[in-house]
C-alpha cells in the first residue's frame, strides 16, 4: 500500500507538534516545580523569621509579681484583714485574709483577685468592673474647632 505524499507529510507534521506538546508541558512541569521548590523555601524562611520576631503571647491574666502581692498584703493589713507580715508570697494567709476583706466590703469572697478587689483595696484602675473599655480617642475623630482667623477667611 502507497501513501500518498500529501498524507506522509501531514503524519509527519502530525507527530512533530505531538513532540513539541510533549515537550513543552514536561518544561511547564519543571517550571512550576521549580517555583513549588521555591516558594516552600521562601514560606519556610518567612516563618521562621516571623516566628522570631514576634512570640506567642500566653492567654489568661498573670501571676502578681512578689512586689505586687506585698503591696496588696499591705494593703489587707491596713483594713485588719491580713495579720501577718508582708511576704510576697500568695499564701494560705493571703486567701483568708482576701476573702475576709472582700466580705467585709461587699464582694464576693472567693480569695481570688479581682477587678473589684483591687479597687477597694486603692491598688486598681478608677474604671475596674464599672464599663467595658473604650476604646482610644484618635485625633480624626476630635471635633475640630475654627479659630476666629479661619473662619474670616471662610466668608
């Protein structure tokens, strides 16, 4: 069986192009493989830069330092609540004499700090436990006022 020229021809333009797909999707996959490569590497570097920069801030309230707990100690003594002397160690002594003061006064007498406690002790913020926070004034958000020279030269 003879082929003719025409269709030898097209079969074999036919199986160049078939080639050249071949091979331009296998550079397409290097390409983008390379760029995955890349790219991890980069994230992977990112990370470990931010991770240095910024660490994790624990959640929850803190522990008093020692100078925070004499101040309170201090403080419950002052009332007659805390008989000892002041330590700076929250200890069993503290607990009692805390929740003492906190019946005393009105509050819930857990033993535990709080808002409040502190408060009445004079050792907290003015604003403790009354309203929830505000939040910060800004400058744009101040009314502004014309002085007497602006508002001539607005007329």
């Amino acid at each position: 069986m003879r082929v003719p020229k025409a269709t030898h021809l097209a079969l074999t333009l036919l199986v160049a192009a078939g080639f050249g797909v071949c091979a331009a999707s296998a550079q397409t996959r290097s390409v983008a493989k390379k760029k995955s490569i890349s790219s991890k590497s980069v994230s992977s570097a990112h990370r470990s830069k931010s991770s240095k920069r910024t660490s994790r801030r624990e959640r929850g309230q803190k522990a008093p330092t020692p100078e925070r707990i004499s101040e309170i100690q201090q403080a419950l003594a002052k009332d007659g609540s805390f008989a000892g002397k002041p330590n700076g160690k929250w200890d069993d002594s503290t607990i009692e004499a805390t929740r003492k003061f906190q019946e005393a006064h009105g509050l819930n007498p857990t033993g535990k700090l709080d808002a409040k406690t502190l408060q009445q002790l004079g050792l907290g913020s003015q604003t403790a436990g009354v309203a929830p926070p505000m939040p910060p004034v800004s400058s744009s958000s101040l009314q502004k006022t014309t002085s007497p020279q602006t508002a001539r030269r607005q007329r």
